[in-house]
C-alpha cells in the first residue's frame, strides 16, 4: 500500500522528459523512492509467509500492483 501515491505520481510523471508510459513511470518510482517500493516488497513477503497452508488468498506481486496503480493513475490525467 502506497500513501500519498499522487502526490509521487504526479512528481514522477513531471520529472520523466520522454514519453510518459507505464514503464518510464515505473522506472523512475524505483529510481525516486527505493524505500516505498522495498516496504511493499517486505508487506508482499511478510503476507506470503503468514498464510496458512491450503488457504489461498490472492494478492499481486509487487510490481503488478504498481503497475496497475500507475495505469489508473495515467488514464486519469
């Protein structure tokens, strides 16, 4: 879960000088804030390991979720 993600979308999406897609901004998040996308990649692992075996609860990589809020994201600007 990212907090004030439009905040950091729109200072990404300013900040890319080429063409705006999914990829440039998806790169450039990784670039500008390494600490937001390690915290989700530690809350994606930590809920894998506290599930109970047999019981399967569906929650996307890290990378599809960002993806995905970065496309909504685009397709409202």
């Amino acid at each position: 879960m990212l907090f004030d993600k439009e905040e950091k979308f729109k200072v990404i999406f300013d900040k890319i000088q080429e063409k705006q897609t999914e990829q440039n901004m998806f790169n450039m998040f990784l670039e500008t804030y390494p600490t937001e996308w390690k915290q989700l990649k530690v809350t994606f692992s930590k809920f894998n390991r506290s599930k109970q075996f047999g019981k399967t609860i569906p929650l996307p990589k890290p990378e599809m979720s960002l993806r995905k809020e970065i496309r909504v994201w685009l397709k409202k600007q």
